[in-house]
C-alpha cells in the first residue's frame, strides 16, 4: 500500500493544531466556495488541467481542499487546482478541511503548496514572494524562513521582477529559463528585451549568453580599452559579490560602482563592510 503523501513539513506548519472541525473532512458545494485571492499561480496549463479534469472524472477528489469560513460561504487555502479541476467535471460537491488562518497565513500557504510541487514558474514564484513582502510587511529574512529558502535564494527571485514585462511573459511560458532572466540583468535596461528575443532566436545556452553580456558594445570600441589589471579585479569583486561591479581609474578620480537590485542587498553588503571594520579596527 503506498504511503499517503503529507503536506510538507512547511505547510504542515502553518495549520492550526486546535480547531472544532480540523481532521474531519467535510462535502461542501463547489458554489459556496470562491477561489484564494493570494493564489500566487496566475497560469493553469490547459493541457495539466484537461489531465486532471479526467482524474477527478474517474476518481473523484481524492485529497480534500483546504478552505476557511468568510462570510458567504467559504474561500479556499490550498488545493485550488483540485476545486477547478472539479468545477470543469461538473461535481457539485468536493471534499474539504476547514481550517482557521489569517490571510498572511492563508497567502504563505498558498505560495509554499505550489513551491512544494515546483508548481511555479519563476516569475510566479518572485511575484509570490513580493505579494508576501508588501501585504504582509515581511523582510527577505522573514519571507526566507517563511518558504524554507535562503535569503539569497529570495533576493534573486525578487532581482528578476526588475526585468520589463514582455521578458517576464517570456519567462512566464517556459521561452527562456530563470539563468537567462538572471543573466538579462547583466545588461542595460533598453537593450534587456532585444537580448530576450536572440536568446530565443539563437537558441543561446545562459553561458553563450553571458559571453555576449560581458562584451563591450561596438559603439564604445572608440573608447580607450579598459586595463587589464582593472578588468580582472572587476572580474574578482564580481565573483565574489555576485552582481555587476565597475571600477573607474583615471586622472582625476577612482571609483568602484556595485549594483545592487533591492534595498535589502545593499543593507547587506553595508553590514559587511561595517563588520570587517569592527573586527579589523578590534
């Protein structure tokens, strides 16, 4: 007999270990219950869906849906692919676990189902974070321990919301890979898209890519070549940062410029600094 698939020990967390009606699996209509407006998924595969629509035909629901009181009827916390899938085959009843959240609660379970189930592409998943972030006043900190992901795992995904939208619908349909989104970054703003569409006409691999993102612009080839030695510490600082480091050497002035892609990265790295000042100047 296989072994029944729990929720995880993330989303497992979240539920309530005191309530009148949690373990009992109730039959509700599918017309008392409205979907969860945290739902991070925006896109159902019609393909994924149709399968699970057949599924849910021949076997009914077998796993009950997550759902919560609201005033009319109830609002669902986790398992909305089940309750659409049960809508298109018609039922007129699913089964379902009443639990009692708040809707920060309500919208982390919603995200940490679908991360459980890699059911997000990567800009769902970023967009999943931030919706967290701003409506629920979280830190990257906060948000990290949240969904059982590192900080750095989280300030990534939120770097890729800074790209245009025309990129993110490309890599909302599976055009171009989360390595490339990531290494889009590396060039300027208006050139972003133009790179998106030769990454798909070319079929480039993140590291062809990358190649191209290092490279000067021909407009700038009038420019004087940038030191060796210089690019080499740019490529050092890079490495070890993680972002785009520029080092400016001339006559009258030096300079190093770090980007940074959230406010919290730059606190980060200003708390470094401050750290290895302390433990040098101790």
């Amino acid at each position: 007999m296989a072994k029944k698939r729990g929720l995880g020990r993330g989303l497992d967390s979240l539920l309530p270990r005191e309530s009148t009606e949690q373990g009992r699996v109730l039959e509700l209509d599918v017309d008392e219950i409205r979907p969860n407006p945290y739902q991070p998924r925006k896109d159902f595969s019609t393909e994924a869906m149709e399968s699970l629509k057949e599924s849910v035909e021949e076997h009914g629901v077998i796993q009950p849906i997550l759902v919560k009181k609201v005033d009319q009827g109830y609002e669902i916390v986790a398992g909305e692919r089940r309750y659409r899938a049960a809508r298109m085959a018609q039922l007129d009843k699913v089964p379902a676990i009443v639990v009692e959240v708040k809707s920060a609660k309500q919208a982390e379970m919603a995200l940490i189902e679908n991360l459980q189930r890699e059911d997000l592409n990567p800009a769902e998943e970023a967009e999943g974070f931030k919706s967290l972030m701003d409506e629920h006043h979280m830190t990257q900190e906060e948000l990290a321990r949240s969904v059982s992901k590192s900080r750095s795992y989280v300030a990534n995904a939120l770097r890729l919301l800074s790209l245009p939208e025309d990129v993110l619908n490309l890599l909302r349909n599976g055009s171009i890979s989360a390595g490339h989104a990531r290494t889009l970054l590396m060039f300027d703003e208006p050139k972003r898209l133009e790179m998106a569409q030769l990454t798909i006409e070319k079929e480039l691999t993140v590291r062809e890519l990358e190649q191209l993102a290092k490279k000067k612009p021909a407009v700038r080839t009038t420019r004087p070549k940038k030191d060796i030695h210089l690019r080499d510490m740019e490529k050092q600082l890079e490495e070890v940062l993680g972002t785009r480091v520029l080092l400016r050497d001339s006559s009258v002035r030096k300079s190093v410029e770090i980007s940074f892609y959230s406010r919290e990265e730059m606190e980060d790295f200003l708390e470094m600094l401050m750290n290895v000042s302390r433990e040098t100047s101790g």
